[in-house]
C-alpha cells in the first residue's frame, strides 16, 4: 500500500515538475537524444562485427572439418585394413 501511495505522489510531482519546467525539460531531451543514439549505433557495430566473427569461425571450422566417405567402396577399403591390422597385431603379440 505504501508502494501505491508513494508511486502516485512520485507520478503527481513529475507532471508538475514537467509542466513547469518543459522549456529546460525538451533542451534536456534535445541533447541526450544524439548521445543516446551515438551509443547505440556503436552498440549495434560492436554487437554486428562479433557476430560477424562468429559466423566466420564457423566457416572455417566447417572448411577445416574432413569429408565424410560416402561412397561405399571407400567403407569396405578401410574396413578390411582395419581387420588387416587387427591380424598384424594380434600376430605381434603372440611373437
């Protein structure tokens, strides 16, 4: 109840004080409306160009990624060097 009371008391004064003070109130804004969208324009840079950075290490992670083997010779190959290999080591350990 207090919050009510206090934020109707705070909204009454600021109307006044806005009536009676527009002139100096509109130089105010008038001045703070550049600086906010300066700000706000280097926000948006800075927030463009990181982004930006992130899509190209994305790139590069995928140009750098090794191709899959679709083809199915290319599977059959490397299986049976694998089973090949298996067999070497195996007749490794028993030597």
């Amino acid at each position: 109840m207090k919050t009510l009371i206090g934020g109707a008391v705070a909204a009454v004064l600021g109307i006044i004080g806005l009536a009676v003070w527009f002139k100096p109130f509109l130089q105010l804004l008038a001045g703070a409306i550049p600086i906010i969208l300066l700000l706000g324009g280097c926000l948006a840079l800075y927030l463009g160009f990181d982004e930006l950075k992130d899509t190209w290490k994305k790139e590069d992670a995928k140009a750098d990624a090794p191709a899959v083997a679709d083809d199915v010779d290319d599977v059959e190959k490397y299986k049976s060097q694998i089973s090949n290999l298996k067999k070497e080591i195996e007749n490794l350990k028993k030597a």
